[in-house]
C-alpha cells in the first residue's frame, strides 16, 4: 500500500470525514404500544402530583382585597368599623406582601444614563417643565403612585418595611446608581408623588416598583412588607394584604396546568389501551 493510500484510508477513518459522508452512528428506537402506553403514564404520574402539591401551595396563601378608592367603609358597617375591618378566618404569617392595583411613555436609556439621553419620542408629552428637561421623564413617573397606608394592631402602628420591593435586576441595571431625579414634579401639574433629588433612582424602589409595567391591564404591585405575625383578631386597615408561598403570591394556573397535561397523559394511555384490547393488531 503506497503512501497516498494510506493517507486517504486515515481521512475516511476520520471523524469529519464521517459525519460529512454522514455515516455516524445512530439510534432508531421504534416505540412499540407498550412503550407508548408506559410513557404517556409516567408523564401522568409525575404532573398530576407536581400539579396538586404547586396547587396546595397557592391555596395556602391568604389574601384580603378590598377596592379602598369607593369608600373607606361600606354603609352597612359604620357604626361599628371594627366589624369591618378585621378578618377572623385565618391567622397570616409574616412576611406579609401589601400590593397595590392601577404604555410606553418612559424613557429606559434616560433612567439608566441620567439626563444626557434625550429620546422626546418615548416619552412625550411629559419631557419639559420651565425650559428644562425632567428625569425621570414620561407619563409613567408623571403618575408615581403616592397613596399612603398606615396599618394599626391594638392602637399600635404595624411598621411596613418598604426596603427590597422591587427586582434585584431592575434596581443594577436598568436604574443608573449616578442618576439623581432632575426638575420632577416641578410644573404647574402635579401627576403623583415626588422625589428625593439627593437619592439616585437605583435606591428609590418605590419608582422602580411603579415603572415596571404589566403585560396586562389588571395587575398588582409590591407596596411594602409587615414583617410581623398578624393574628386572628388583629385589626388592619385593608387594600390587598397577602402571604407567599414558595411559589410566590396566590397563583392556580401552574398547577391547574400541571394537572391537566397528567390527566391528558393518563387519558391518552387508558384510550390507547382501550383501543388495543378491543381491537388487536
């Protein structure tokens, strides 16, 4: 054998020359009934408890909602508000989440770069207030949520902690640490709540809270947390008060979809023995 056919004979050998000439082992598993019938089941035996546990825990969550903007409280409890205002079903663990409920007017390079970034199409109209440019711009901070709540137990203020609110993510890159509020708030209309000029925007969550906007038009956000235990006959000035779970906040679509995938499964695996003892191939 010369020299030139050894050569050729290695390059066929090689891996490159395999996978080009697409001679690469492979495998072909041809699913039988069984096999069919047996992973259908295991997909059913592993959602359908995944889904009941993730239901479980999104049913541990206790929620009190009440819509405050109506009236503090309904006709037929103000003569006796007490009556009202505390809840005697369930004792709630802290720490407890207090949320609020309320698209494209912000400026996310602004927020991030302070005021040498100007981009007046993203958030007009509101960009100017005597001649000079406002940080943080658009309609969205315009309107920075400024209702306040105070929360009493026995004649005691219940502390809210309104520190760690908002996305660790949001508060390192997406809010400048050297970008400092600039002529806010500061025209002849008032939108909502002001802020500190001397706090940089990555440390003022409350902002950073407000300007993360939802995909959908009912949602909530993260107010602040009672990081006491509230029992049975505490009283508590209401608007949405809720527990967590290892979840999250109350939540029945992961499980209910968990659910539903293994029963479909296990659906599929019964029809598909059904078919097979009544009519064999």
């Amino acid at each position: 054998m010369t020299d030139t056919d050894r050569g050729r004979s290695r390059d066929r050998e090689s891996a490159f020359y395999l996978f080009t000439q697409q001679w690469l082992p492979a495998c072909k598993p041809v699913l039988s009934l069984a096999w069919v019938i047996l992973i259908f089941l295991f997909i059913g035996f592993i959602f359908i408890p995944v889904g009941l546990v993730t239901l479980q825990a999104s049913h541990s969550v206790v929620e009190i909602v009440e819509q405050y903007d109506i009236g503090c409280v309904p006709k037929p409890f103000r003569i006796n508000k007490v009556s009202y205002i505390q809840d005697d079903s369930i004792p709630k663990n802290s720490p407890i989440d207090i949320y609020y409920q309320y698209i494209k007017s912000r400026s996310d390079q602004q927020l991030l770069r302070g005021r040498k970034y100007h981009d007046t199409i993203s958030y007009h109209p509101v960009e100017f207030s005597n001649d000079q440019h406002i940080l943080p711009c658009g309609l969205i901070a315009w309107s920075l949520f400024n209702d306040t709540f105070t929360f009493i137990r026995d004649r005691e203020e219940l502390k809210v902690n309104r520190k760690n609110i908002a996305r660790k993510s949001d508060r390192e890159h997406k809010f400048g640490k050297n970008v400092y509020p600039f002529n806010f708030q500061n025209g002849t209309v008032i939108g909502g709540g002001k802020l500190n000029p001397r706090i940089p925007l990555s440390d003022q969550e409350d902002l950073i809270v407000w300007m993360r906007t939802s995909a959908l038009p009912s949602f909530r956000k993260l107010y602040g947390r009672i990081e006491t235990d509230l029992d049975v006959d505490d009283v508590v000035v209401k608007l949405v008060l809720s527990t967590t779970s290892w979840l999250g906040r109350k939540n029945d679509f992961l499980g209910l979809a968990y659910v539903f995938i293994g029963s479909s499964s296990v659906t599929v695996a019964v029809v598909i023995t059904l078919l097979h003892l009544l009519s064999p191939r």
